[in-house]
C-alpha cells in the first residue's frame, strides 16, 4: 500500500532502521548513503512498508540484470 509521503512514528523508525542496517558503512553525508536513503524512501513510498520488505526489494534490484 502506497504511503503518500509521510510516515508515522512507528514508519520513521523502521525507515531509520533500514538506513543503518543497509548504509552503516558509508560515511553520514556520502552521496552513497544519500542514493540509498532516496532508494529506501522511493520503496516505502510505493508500498513496502516492512523492513524486510525493503532488504527485499533491494537484493532483487542488485540481482536484477
């Protein structure tokens, strides 16, 4: 289900989740972790609303051809 482009409480905290668990390695303002964090918001808002939703979503674009 879309999001429209806000997130409650609960959302923001899974949102902010993903962002560590999938960008802590770079550096806090590398455009890489700025390109995942954009890759994250654009799969919440089209409807992954689960963390594991979004690790999902993201193995199956890197395994895409």
């Amino acid at each position: 289900m879309p999001h429209n482009s806000f997130a409650r409480p609960e959302q923001l905290a899974m949102l902010s989740k993903a962002l560590a668990e999938l960008g802590g390695h770079f550096p806090p303002d590398s455009p890489e972790r700025e390109a995942l964090a954009a890759k994250i918001m654009a799969l919440f808002e089209s409807g992954a609303g689960t963390l594991k939703e979004i690790k999902k979503a993201l193995s199956d674009r890197d395994a895409a051809p």
